[in-house]
C-alpha cells in the first residue's frame, strides 16, 4: 500500500449567531459573526495549496437544520474550489444540521460523497491504493442508540479502512449524548483510523490506531478555549502522522496577569497590557478573561474605590485601537489574595465533603436552578469545567466566609 493524505475536520458550524456577545462594538461584532465563514476559508485556501488525496467532514457543517442560504452559498463554493483541484470530499451531516430540517437546497459538486442515514462505504482509489470509508448522516437530530453497531467490521488487509462517527464516547456529558460508542466498540471494527466529530475538544482517543476528535475550526463561546482547526493526515501501512492545523481566526482564552509587587493601578494597568500583547502577538485577535492575581494586600484599596466595571471600561479604551483586535470580556480579582484562610478541623472538614462531590450530585443540588421551568431554558447545560469552576468557587466563597478580612 502506497502513502495516503488526507484532511480530517468537523464541527464548521457556519453561520454561528454568537449569542450573548451583544456588549461588542458593532464593528467587532461583525468580524465574530464572520468568524466561521473565515475560519473555513483557510481550511479551504490549505487544501487549494496543499492538495490532500481527499477530505472527511464529521457532521454539523452549519449551525441550524434551517442550515441559513448564506451558509450554504460559502460552503458550496469552498466545495467548488476543492472540485477544481479533483479533491475528494466525504461529509456527513450531524444533530445540528441533520437531513430532517427544513432548508432550500443547493447542489454541491460532483467531487462531494455525501453519506447518507443508514451506515455506508464509500470506495475511493488513491494511485494503486483502495481506501474504504464508512460513516452516516444524522436523520434527524436525535440520535441516541449506537449506531456503531450498524459498522462492518473491515476485512480486506490490502485497503485502507476510515470510519467517520459524530457522537460521543460513552460517560463523556460535555455536549448532549448522541450515537454514544465505546472504544472497544471502534477498536473491533479493525479500521486503520476514526474520525469523529461533535466533541469540540481537540483530543486522541486512541493512538494506534488513530481515534481522533479534531474539534471545531472557530470557537463560538467562552467555554470552547484555545486554538481550533483540523488534522493533516498522512497513513502509510506502517505509521499514520497527525499534523494539527490552526484555523481560528479569534481565539477564546482566559488567563492570568500577575500583580505581584504591584501597588498602584498604573501598574496593573500597565502589566494588563503587556499580557494581552503576548497573547497577540502568539494568537492574533480573541475574546479573553483576564484574572488579576498575586494582589499585594495593599491594592485592595485599588478596587475598593473603583469598580471592576470602571477597570474593564478602562482596559477596554487602552485596547480598543490595536490591532489584531482583542476583546476583554471580563476582568476577575482574585480576592482570596485579601483575605486570610485559618483552617481548622471543621473548616476542613467541610471543604473535604465539597471535594468528595461527584459529577452526579453537584447536579442533584443545582437541580432547582437549572430545571426551573422559566430560568432553566436560558442556562446552557453543565460541563466537566462548569463543574470544576463551581467547586472551586463554593470553596472560595466558604474560606472567606470564615477568613480574616484585611
């Protein structure tokens, strides 16, 4: 078998709304909004210029089942690109975008194999090499049996065999659960490599063989942190090289600006700046959380007689003419650095129980929250990191409850 190339994404999610960024100046707004449909581009200008032996998309290709025709026109004409290059693509529609929506079609290239509902091979010669690829396109937006079960098993040791699955790996409840599968599951199928798709999180599941999430190409919100893209793969029948891929056109982070030895807002200012140009000068533009940590106790008064809202303001003016642009959605202060923490036997005590929590039943106490009939529909569902983010700050909040003030 001869060396193979290929492109593995998923997740574009074009024509993201965006939603609760409206505090963004209009301008800013706009280039978020456009953040998908550029991302894309890229992905699209690399494989003009790189020309893989084919692509597999992995489900929810648009945002919506309504699937916008704004959306639909840039998706078509990146695949009309890829077409004048005789450059295979693969895809598979998800829960977002599944077949049952309701939307004004357009018709794609002829280099375009678009999987259908039930499981399908699709067969591909790559020089003197076959290559066979099985997936399926989402009927509708629910599916929650595991339909890697509907997977032959591969036979023919002389091909290259792909499996391309969006769904989630059983026990993992950061996004819904659909088409859950184990790993054990994919590793019966004998199949050279998986691409999966619906788990935004870049991650390898499995090296040998590769089972990989590639994660989406743009983050769309605070929680999706970090640098997204896809996988440039290369198999040949002894090694599989993975080459990640930046796309991300406005990079989500949060991070931390040092104060320490620092007592007069100048300073923090000052240090505030230096920290964003590092994160431009490694990301380009974002949308950040800064955390001002290691306060000196005599800068409490800093913040005592200016609110965070007046420090965000004035970060925000200082930003607001460089370029790549940067968006300071928030400022935190860590006010566990005024406060003195004594512990004792029964303060420990109690924050022992909080870490015992598990997953289950930090929901169990959050339950009146979030399935409140009228304020639960507007909370996005709870996460790994929602989880962890929450025990840490019940145990802040208990440790300056019961701690000395400065």
């Amino acid at each position: 078998m001869s060396t193979i190339r290929f492109f593995h994404t998923a997740d574009l999610h074009l024509d993201s709304p965006f939603k609760g960024m409206s505090a963004l100046p209009k301008e800013r707004l706009q280039e978020l909004r456009n953040s998908t449909f550029a991302a894309f581009d890229r992905f699209i200008q690399y494989a003009v210029r790189e020309r893989p032996d084919f692509i597999v998309i992995v489900g929810d290709i648009y945002d919506g089942e309504d699937r916008s025709l704004r959306a639909q026109a840039h998706f078509q004409k990146g695949m009309e690109q890829l077409f004048d290059k005789n450059i295979p693509v693969i895809l598979s529609y998800g829960n977002h975008d599944h077949l049952n929506g309701k939307w004004t079609r357009f018709e794609l290239p002829p280099n375009v194999h678009v999987l259908p509902k039930q499981t399908k091979q699709v067969n591909l010669q790559i020089r003197e090499t076959a290559v066979h690829i099985y997936g399926f396109s989402y009927p509708d937006r629910h599916v929650t049996e595991p339909m890697i079960n509907t997977y032959p098993v591969a036979t023919n040791k002389e091909a290259f065999h792909i499996g391309m699955l969006h769904g989630s790996l059983m026990g993992n409840t950061t996004h819904d659960v659909y088409a859950p599968f184990t790993k054990e599951a994919l590793l019966s199928k004998q199949y050279d490599y998986w691409a999966l798709g619906h788990i935004h999180l870049r991650q390898i599941i499995n090296e040998h063989p590769p089972i990989v999430y590639s994660g989406n190409i743009q983050s769309r919100h605070r929680k999706e942190r970090g640098i997204k893209g896809f996988y440039d793969v290369e198999m040949d029948q002894h090694r599989t090289n993975l080459d990640f891929i930046p796309t991300s056109v406005i990079v989500y982070d949060e991070f931390e600006v040092n104060c320490d030895g620092l007592i007069h807002a100048n300073e923090i200012l000052q240090a505030c700046e230096k920290s964003l140009q590092q994160f431009r000068d490694i990301n380009g533009a974002g949308v950040v959380e800064l955390k001002l940590v290691q306060l000196e106790p005599s800068a409490k008064m800093l913040f005592e007689e200016s609110t965070i809202e007046e420090w965000l303001e004035l970060i925000r003016e200082r930003e607001e003419l460089k370029s790549p642009a940067i968006w300071v959605q928030s400022v935190h202060v860590n006010w566990q650095d005024f406060i003195v923490y004594d512990p004792t036997v029964a303060t420990e005590a109690v924050l022992n129980v909080i870490d015992s929590w598990d997953d289950r039943q930090w929901k169990e106490k959050l339950k009146d929250l979030y399935q409140h009939p009228r304020g639960g529909r507007y909370l996005e569902p709870l996460s790994e990191l929602d989880l962890e983010q929450i025990s840490e700050q019940t145990k802040d909040l208990f440790k300056n409850l019961v701690s000395k003030k400065l």
